[in-house]
C-alpha cells in the first residue's frame, strides 16, 4: 500500500489517501534507454548563436501581454 499524506502548516489540516502497490519484477527494466553521442549536441553548445542573458534579481512583475 502506497499512502500519501498531506497536511496544512497553517491550518493544521490534514489529509491521507492511500492505493495498492504492486511492483512486478516480471516487467522490463527502466534503466534500457536509448543511446545519444556524446557529439550529437556539440553544435547546440558551442554555435555562433550564443549570447548572454542578463539576470536581474528579484520578482518579475512585467505582464507577458
């Protein structure tokens, strides 16, 4: 059984759920993932395009429209 709990610093409400959990070992593995080159982003990295981007701390307040 997988159980989640959840509960409200401010209000002190909680809330629990839970669901059957089967793990299979019947099933294939995650870990076979296919296999990229370690070049096939050289040009992605290092083009002609780059450029910088300037960081301003604090909150964004602009609007997107």
């Amino acid at each position: 059984t997988y159980t989640v709990i959840a509960q409200n610093p401010r209000t002190g409400e909680r809330v629990e759920t839970s669901a059957p959990l089967v793990v299979r070992s019947d099933a294939t593995p995650v870990d076979h993932t296919a296999f990229v080159a370690p070049d096939a982003f050289r040009n992605l990295e290092s083009g002609p395009n780059l450029r910088t981007v300037f960081v301003e701390p604090g909150v964004d307040t602009n609007s997107f429209l």
